[in-house]
C-alpha cells in the first residue's frame, strides 16, 4: 500500500508557475503509463477463470467491484488492453508522453469497430494534434468514411434504446428518467436551451431547476420550433463513399442516412462544404417545403400515409419519394406525409414506401440476407 506522504508532498507552496505545469504533466503521463500497464494486465486477467471463482458475472464485473473503478473505465481498460498487439506505434506514443490514455483508448475502440479497414498511422498523428476530447470526434469522421452502414445501423440501435420513464409520487410531482441518442438529445437541447438561461442577475436559480422550468414552458407551448445546425459535405449529403459523418449541434457526429431525413422537412440552418472543407453554402433556416404546399399536403394526406398509422398532420413530415438531393421535386405528386416514427424508418430503418398503382402507399421492408450469395457455379452444381 502506498503512504499518503509518497505521493502527496508535504507542501507545494514553493513551487513557480512553470513547475507546477510541468509538474501537472509529469502526474499525468505516469497515469498514463500506469493505466496502460493496467490495461495489459485487465486483458490477461479476464482470459483467466479467477474472476468466475469470486462469484463475478464477467471480468469487467470484477474489476469495477475490486479495483473501485466505474463499469466504462473498467470496460476500456479491457477493450485497450485486447487491443494492444494492433496499436505498438500508438503505444510507443504513450509512453513517450506524446499522447494520453483516454486517446488510447479511443484508438483501440475504433480498431475493434473497423477491424480490417483500420488504419493506425493516421489517427495517431491526429491524435498527437488534438486533445482527447476532439480526437473522439475526429475518430467518428474516420468510422463514418470507412464503413457508414455500420456507423449508421448503430445510430439505428440507439434511437431503438431510447426511453423515457414517468412515475407519479403520492403528493402528484412527476419524476422523470431516460435516454436520448445523440440525434434526438440534440434535438432536445436545442429546444430546451435557450429557455433555461438566466433571465437576469437576479436570477438564483439552479441550473437544475432551470432545466426544469424550461421542459414545463416548452410542454405548455412556449418557444419557438427548434432550429437545428448541420454541417455536412457536399459528400455527406449524396451518401458518397468515404465521406465523413455530419456535424450536428450538441451531438455526436451523425450518419448521412440522418442527415437525408433532416434534409426532407425539418426546420435546419446548414452549413455546406466542398470537399476541401470549405464553405461553398450557408443556408437559412427553413423547410424545404414551402408553406402553401406543406398546407396542400396536409389536406390531402389528412394524417400519416403508412398504412395502419393515422398520427395527424401536425405531427408528420413532408417526405419527399424522391429525395431531392437526387432530383426528385417539391411538387405535391412527390410528397407524402409521414409521421416521426416512419420518417425515420424510410431513411435510417432502410425501409422504403412507393405509390401504388392504385394511389395507396406500399411499404417495401429492408432487404435481409442471410449466408453467402450463391454464384452461377454453385448452382449450377445443385440444379
């Protein structure tokens, strides 16, 4: 066991402004190293059966109990440590001090989600540039240009884990519980923000309870329609390969697939680049549907057009058949309105709703195939 004297000095008084930076740095790359080290012995560990023997459900288990460590810590300390044979120059990095633990581990889960297409070399150099913080994001660009189908069906599963508990208590107060995905907590905090500011220096309110008040003003109809930044690529927005994820505020970067559906009807101020990412276009905040034509769709559609849904018109989007980012019109023969849910199924769900012959909408589920597609040769063999 370590004494508190053996690392804690008596005094630090005496210390100048450029030795207490150095000694700051100094503190954390041994943490640095430290946990590095941790994490190689976390992956040895949990390859043993002496986690099993004291009753734990899983290594991580045991380790967040034993070693007083929060279940993510415990996790990555692991994930990194599995991952150590496939990152020798960003370890080399770490402990020349170059870069930080939280940038290692950022690295070892972007390997393990690209596998094969992973890169190490460049990420390590923008790793070295950045703070932990920008690299993760910087990280979610990489994930999105290498492979945005799984970035995007993983984008799908959070919004499918989003919940929101209510239970009311015997005096009538409301206690609230939930989780959002990135796409629609900022949504949510775009909204909610701007009412939970300090109105005034008399204002001694806590920054909980002015949360608080705004979900109320909101919920009573007060503010205005939230008004959504994006920034994309020209790339992006076609769903081209290697092109990099969208930036949303208050958000994690999102797939393309989310910023088609933004693109169809929401209430988005846009900000686009062109390939050098420079702005070739910053668009007000407005609906890609006019007003007259969104009041024309509301009185033919009337509510939801997916079969079995009947959500009113207030509460759907105009959906464009043909999207226009490929051309298709703002015309009303070219729109249909679709409630949340299903918007969402048409454009990150892979589902896909066309006009039938006889004017009702069909809906075409998303293509699943299973095993590996038979080739001419094999069957032939078979017939």
């Amino acid at each position: 066991m370590l004494a508190t004297q053996d690392v804690c000095p008596s005094t630090t008084a005496h210390l100048t402004n450029e030795e207490w930076r150095g000694r700051l740095r100094q503190n954390a790359h041994v943490i640095s190293v430290l946990m590095w080290s941790f994490a190689q012995d976390a992956a040895e560990f949990a390859k043993t059966d002496a986690w099993e023997e004291d009753g734990s459900a899983t290594a991580i288990d045991w380790i967040r109990f034993n070693c007083n460590m929060a279940s993510g810590a415990a996790a990555n300390s692991v994930a990194v440590g599995e991952t150590m044979a496939r990152l020798p120059e960003s370890s080399q990095a770490l402990t020349e001090g170059e870069i930080g633990f939280a940038h290692l581990t950022t690295m070892a889960r972007t390997a393990d989600a690209l596998d094969e297409r992973f890169d190490e070399a460049p990420l390590l150099q923008k790793a070295r540039e950045n703070s932990p913080g920008k690299f993760y994001r910087i990280c979610e660009h990489y994930r999105h240009a290498a492979d945005p189908k799984r970035y995007a069906a993983e984008q799908a599963e959070q919004v499918e884990n989003r919940y929101l508990k209510l239970s009311t208590w015997q005096d009538g107060s409301l206690m609230i519980s939930g989780q959002l995905d990135p796409v629609g907590g900022a949504a949510f905090l775009t909204a909610v923000k701007p009412l939970a500011r300090k109105m005034g220096a008399d204002d001694d309110r806590s920054q909980e309870r002015r949360y608080a008040d705004a979900v109320v003003e909101l919920a009573s109809g007060g503010g205005s329609q939230a008004q959504i930044q994006v920034t994309s690529s020209v790339e992006t927005l076609l769903g081209l390969a290697g092109a990099p994820a969208a930036e949303m505020e208050f958000s994690l970067p999102v797939s393309s697939k989310t910023i088609e559906r933004l693109a169809c009807d929401s209430s988005i101020a846009r900000v686009l680049l062109d390939s050098e990412s420079l702005v070739i276009d910053v668009g007000r905040s407005k609906r890609v549907v006019s007003e007259p034509g969104r009041r024309a769709l509301n009185a033919r559609d009337g509510s939801c057009r997916w079969p079995g849904c009947e959500r009113p018109a207030w509460r759907s989007a105009a959906h464009h058949v043909i999207h226009w980012i490929h051309g298709g019109t703002t015309d009303l023969d070219n729109l249909v309105l679709l409630c949340h849910r299903h918007h969402w199924m048409v454009h990150e769900g892979n589902w896909q709703i066309v006009h039938g012959d006889d004017g009702r909408m069909l809906t075409i589920p998303p293509t699943v195939t299973f095993g590996l597609p038979r080739g001419p040769d094999q069957r032939r063999r078979e017939s």
